[in-house]
C-alpha cells in the first residue's frame, strides 16, 4: 500500500485517550476526561495538561470496548509504537519512536509504579499473562524519564494503574473467550473493601496453538515440508519434541493480588509466559514446536504517609524474580565440519577431513534472575505554586552471566537418537556464573508556576552502578496553559543500560562485551492542544537524539553506533452525545517520521562508514477508532491501522516489505433484564487480509517464496549428502501475521 502524501496537519489522531478512574468513559464530558489526574509521568499526581511529557490514557472502558484479550494487543494501537509479532519465544517486540533494538525494551514497563522488565534480557513480553480485568487505566508516557525512574525509561514509560474499588463491598469479573479452534481465554478479578481494608485477586488463563492464527505456507521456511526425518532424523519419529508439522503452544498464567490497610499496601504479581518458537526462526534450523517459559514473580510492600501539610512520604521495598524455566528447550541444526586431518566420528556417522554434515543440538536452557529494591520518594509542596519532589533509590541484582545448559553435543539425523538429558538445573553451582548489579540513584524535581497561565518544570538525577559507572541525567519543560490551549517546550535525556544478555553472552561470549557502557538519548520536543467542548486536537512534534548504541561487531559488542530521530505525532478525539442513534466517540491517530538515520558500521574494522535510514520503520501509520453506544444495552467498536510500506535493515535480503490495513470490530450485548451478563464478539483482522511484520534481529533467513531463484539451491549437496543447504541466517525475514479470527465471549459482573 502507497499511502497519499497529505500535510501532517490532517494526519490527525488520538486514542479515547483519558478515561475517569472510577465511572464509564461516556458519562464523562471531554473537559473532564483531560482534567483528570495522572501520576507516571513525573511520580505523583498531576493533571495531564501539567505533565512535563506527552501522555495517552487507555482506560479500562477502551479495554472493554475495544476487545483486547491481553495487554501486548493495547500496543498494536498507540501512535510511535511500531509492533512486531512473531508469535514465537519473544512473543512481539515494540519499537518505540524509531529506536529498533535486537535485545531488550526501548521503554520501561511498570506495574503501578514497579518496573516488571526482565532483569536478565530486559523484555517485557511477559506481560502479556497480566489479568485484564485488574487494570483501572494504562498510563504512556512518550520521551524520557530517567531522571525520575533511572536507567531504561529510554523512550518513555508504559504504567498500568490497577483498580482499587472505592465503594465499600463485593465486586467480581470474569471474561471467557473462545474462537473454536482449541483455545481458551480465561480473566478475572474479585474485589473486596470495608472502611479501612480493601482487597483484590486476579487472574488470566489463556493457551492457542499459532498454527491456528497464521498461515505458516505464507513463509517458506515455516511449511511442513521441513518437518522429515531426513532434515531432524529421530526426533520426528522417536520423542515429542519436534511435531510432523508447523506447531507453536503458547499458555500464558498471570496471578496478581493486593492487600491494603490504609496507608500500607502489599501486592505480589506471577507472569509465566510459556510459547513456542513462532514464526521466528526457520524450520530447518530450528523447527516451531519447542518451549520457551519464561517466568516473573514479584512482591511490594508501599507506605505512604502525611508527614506535615505540606509532605508527604512515600517508601516501596520490591523484590522480584525472572529467567528461563529449566524445561525450556528447543533442537537446532547447521552443518558442522570435520577440521581435523583424519576420520573421525561426530554426531554417530563418520567424517572424512575437511568433510561437513548436517548436525542436531538438543538443548534445555536456564536462566535464574533475583533484585531486591528499595525507593523513598518525599512530596513537598511549599506553597500552590511551588513544588518539590525528591527522592533516592537502591537497587541490588543478582544475575546470571550464562546460560545453564543441559545438551546433548551435536547429533547426525543419520544416527540413531541417544537418550535425551535431563533439564537444566545449577544456576548457582557456579559463582563465576553470578554477577551482582548495585545502584544507587538520587533525583530531585521541582515545578514553578508563575502568571497562572506559565509554569517550568525540571529534575536533576544522578545514578551510580558498580558495573558500569554513573549517569547523570536531567529533564525540563515550559509549560503554558491559556484557556482552550495547552502549549508544552520541553527537553529531557535518558539512559539505557546494557542487558545482561549483551554483556555477558549468554554462552558463548558471541556479540558481549563486560566493558559495554549505557546508551544515551536527547529528546527535545513541543506539543500544541486545544481542546474544544466536545473535541480535541494534539500535535507532537519531537527529534531524538542516541548516542553510543550498542552494535555488535566481530570482535564483540561495541558503543560505536548513533541515531537520530524526527517525528511527529497528531491527534484527535471527537465526542458526540445523546443523539437520536446513542454515543459516538472517534479517535484518530497518526504517526509521521520526517528522519531515521543511523551509522552505518563495519562489524570487520569496527568504524563508521557513513549513515542510512534506519530499518523495519513504516514512516506514516494512520490508526481509525469509532466507538457506538447504540443503548445501554449495545456498544459496537470498529477500528482500523493503516501502516505503511517499510523499508528492511541491512541484513534483511528482503529490501521492503509491503504496506497495509487491518480492521477489527468488537460487539458487546448486555441482557436487558440481568445487566450483570455480557455477551461479546470479536473479529481480528474483519477483512482477511495477508500481510507482513519485518522478521526481528538480523532477518536474514530470506524467503524463497519471494526470491524463487532460490528454490535451485536447496537440499542436500549433490557431492555431500550429508550437509544441508538452506536458510541463509538465524532468522525469518518476513512473518505472517495473523488470519481473520471471530472469538465469542462472555462477561460475568456481580
């Protein structure tokens, strides 16, 4: 798809941006949705047209209507977001204002205020398991928030605020989807509060197989051709482990609660996000059906108190966990060469010097992550225009350097198969395999308002990690408020350390470098509102600045990258009420990048040599929201992405995969005479339409399907039966998404 140059001005867009924490969306006017308060982008609570960032609110009311069966899905439709599914052992990755990463997430992601990124990969697919129906409002702030919440808060900060029922009593919800093709979706959450004690449980269930979701023929190297015993021998015939065809599980189990007595609370959360290998790789490398489990739990305990009129007192304790359960495995294959100058015997079949065979490695993987944390934030406000924040932070990490591996060495799918090895267990028999992170941070923040209508903002903080020395970053913002209008100047840096995973290798040292220092990102940035009776309009435009990127050379992983960013964000929401066919609401978003450029480098001399534009970016998306409220009793939400054509990185033989747009349509039905029962229907994808996510990381797998010369050069070589000829890399360089799917459901609330 070829999308018509417009002028940014009509690349108008919003999500139902700001939605009431405790009534519906619709009884709300559009005054006050954006005078209500948020409290992610500078640590306590403002209104937005105060904060000093650019801020969207999905509220529970858009999860409802809009039909989300978990949290990732809330991604697919925010402006600056560019999401990738691969539907494989890194479910999606999320590209945040332009900044493609291979390992990790651009953005923190926070659980009422606690980061929940992975300690040792720093991803955040797990949250994908979090109960739905326990979550209030989504908070995302856009730019950088270091100087508040320290490293990682690179291109913003996704929140989710959960609920705490204000009313004294009882109140239980409870979803359950199924689209007839052996999947279950199971979300609830029960809540319970008297005068001084309130109380909430929550989970999500939910397990498909992806060969039901995509079109696996779409992509060559994920057809059931590749599933023979000639390419993966006894393990197609003799174990469980590879199925005969394209078969991916995903099970996802996500458990949360929260205990509170007035000023204490305590929460403890469970994620464990179980998948397949997706359409990530390429099935003659590594074949679809193996499991990745990838777990986090976590506990906190918050004390809030009024020490004075004027200050208040916030202290968290959290402790957390995550890594890779010992049972994850997966089988991958390459041609392994003989390097010896006699015979010898690997895998089970003999090899002549210099002689190469196709060779199988079964192996469990193991990951086991701890931090411990404690943060003390005061709140003081001198005065109605004056107001101060400060705050230090102490964080303790005990992480994993390698993997633990249970394997069985290379095996030939000529050989007979030996017995498997048990799973992977040990994380701690070797200290030289630990590696403990401390960081201590202090920040300050104050804010100014002068002449009513003008108020100035900024912070101060300073970060010090044993492992890769201190950071210093700082944040400010003009901030003007004139009747109908909401003016925002504001500059902001951050810091994105590097991943235990880049640092230490995972196992064998490939692409690490204990040495490597933070990423660092400038954003400067101006927003323009105005906001009508019944309308809104916001325009963002921003350019981000990195420097030191991590690249990943011969030699190992460097800071010898740059980039650099221009976009621009406009958005639009439109209410229209009590009209003879029920409640409208529309929403139009959009996202235009005006540069994306970053060094190019020679991983061989490790230099630059020059610049391009930065890969697997569309550079316009148009999102499309309308919600109706026919009646009480019936709301219908359509909504559709428009994304546009991009252009592939370097390593991907594929230079551009096409543009396209997605529908889906959500319905919900409440029985007239018993409102506590909902019934729904949802249909992703409403038009059927065959389309393409950019594969991840170095996507150089190509696809015959597109570049059919290739087709000649596959299978085993006519002068050496034994070795393989196929995919050119590691991993997938285009990948189907998924296919029209109609879900019905079922919503209980008492």
């Amino acid at each position: 798809m070829k999308f018509i140059s417009l002028p940014l001005i009509c690349l108008v867009v919003l999500p139902s941006l700001y939605a009431s924490e405790y009534e519906d969306v619709f009884d709300l006017s559009l005054n006050d949705l954006f005078q209500l308060e948020i409290t992610t982008a500078s640590n306590r609570s403002e209104h937005i047209e105060n904060a000093p960032a650019t801020v969207i609110v999905v509220s529970k009311d858009d999860i409802k209507h809009r039909g989300y069966e978990s949290i990732d899905e809330i991604f697919l439709d925010l402006p600056g977001m560019e999401m990738i599914y691969t539907h494989g052992d890194s479910y999606f990755s999320n590209y945040m204002r332009g900044y493609r990463y291979t390992i990790g997430t651009p953005f923190l992601m926070m659980l009422d205020g606690i980061s929940i990124n992975s300690l040792y990969f720093n991803q955040i697919t797990q949250i994908s398991s979090f109960p739905l129906s326990s979550v209030e409002r989504i908070e995302v702030v856009y730019g950088p928030a270091s100087v508040i919440y320290g490293a990682n808060a690179f291109m913003g900060v996704v929140n989710i605020i959960t609920k705490k029922p204000e009313q004294s009593g009882t109140n239980f919800t409870a979803n359950t989807r199924s689209s007839g093709h052996n999947d279950h979706n199971f979300d609830m959450s029960y809540n319970y509060k008297d005068a001084s004690f309130l109380t909430r449980f929550g989970m999500h269930y939910e397990e498909f197989n992806v060969n039901d979701r995509i079109d696996n023929n779409a992509n060559y190297w994920l057809q059931e051709q590749h599933y023979s015993t000639a390419l993966w021998g006894g393990f197609i015939d003799q174990t469980n482990v590879i199925s005969n065809n394209f078969s991916s599980k995903t099970k996802r189990l996500g458990l949360e609660t929260l205990v509170a007595f007035d000023e204490l609370e305590l929460s403890a959360f469970y994620l464990l996000e179980q998948n397949g290998y997706g359409a990530t790789y390429p099935s003659d490398r590594l074949p679809a059906s193996g499991k990745w489990p990838i777990y986090q739990y976590g506990g906190t305990i918050k004390y809030t108190t009024k020490l004075s009129d004027s200050l208040e007192s916030r202290s968290r304790f959290h402790a957390q966990s995550d890594g890779i359960k010992g049972d994850g495995y997966d089988i991958e294959a390459w041609n392994v060469v003989n390097s010896s100058e006699i015979d010898q015997v690997i895998g089970g079949v003999e090899l002549a010097p210099n002689e190469a065979a196709r060779m199988m490695h079964f192996q469990y993987w193991l990951t086991k992550n701890h931090s411990l944390s404690f943060n003390q934030d005061f709140d003081y406000r001198l005065s109605d225009t004056i107001k101060l924040l400060t705050g230090i932070k102490y964080d303790y990490q005990d992480l994993q350097r390698s993997y633990v591996l249970s394997t069985t060495g290379p095996i030939s799918p000529l050989a007979s198969l030996p017995s498997l090895p048990n799973p992977a267990s040990g994380a701690y028999s070797d200290d030289s395999n630990r590696e403990i992170w401390r960081d201590f941070g202090f920040y300050l923040q104050g804010e100014y308002k002068f002449k009513q209508s003008h108020m100035l903002s900024g912070g101060l903080r300073y970060d010090d990690n044993n492992i890769y020395g201190g950071e210093t970053t700082f944040r400010g913002a003009y901030i003007y408020n004139h009747q109908k209008w909401n003016i925002k100047l504001m500059y902001g840096e951050a810091y994105h350390e590097p991943t235990p995973r880049n640092l230490y290798g995972a196992w064998s040292g490939l692409g690490a470098d204990p040495n490597l220092s933070p990423e660092r990102s400038r954003t400067i940035e101006s927003t323009l509102a105005y906001q009508g009776n019944d309308y809104r309009h916001l325009l963002s435009l921003y350019h981000v600045k990195n420097t030191d990127s991590i690249v990943t050379t011969l030699g190992g992983a460097e800071n010898i990258g740059a980039r650099s960013v221009t976009g621009i964000d406009y958005h639009y929401v439109k209410s229209i009420d009590n009209t003879a066919f029920g409640d409208w609401q529309l929403n139009l978003y959009a996202t235009h990048y005006f540069q994306t450029e970053e060094d190019t480098i020679d991983t061989v001399q490790q230099v630059r040599t020059g610049t391009a534009k930065i890969g697997d970016l569309a550079d316009t998306k148009l999102w499309f929201i309308a919600n109706w409220r026919a009646s009480e009793f019936i709301n219908i939400n359509f909504k559709t992405r428009l994304i546009d054509k991009r252009k592939t990185i370097a390593s991907n033989p594929l230079d551009q995969l096409p543009g396209y747009g997605v529908s889906d349509l959500a319905m919900q039905f409440t029985v007239p005479n018993l409102k506590s029962i909902t019934f729904t229907l949802r249909v992703t994808n409403l038009f059927d339409k065959a389309y393409y996510h950019p594969g991840i990381r170095d996507a150089d797998a190509n696809d015959p399907l597109v570049n059919q010369a290739l087709l000649n050069d596959i299978g085993f070589l006519p002068d050496n039966p034994k070795a393989w000829s196929g995919s050119q890399g590691w991993y997938n360089s285009r990948l189907p998404q998924a296919e029209r799917r109609i879900s019905l459901g079922m919503t209980f609330n008492f």
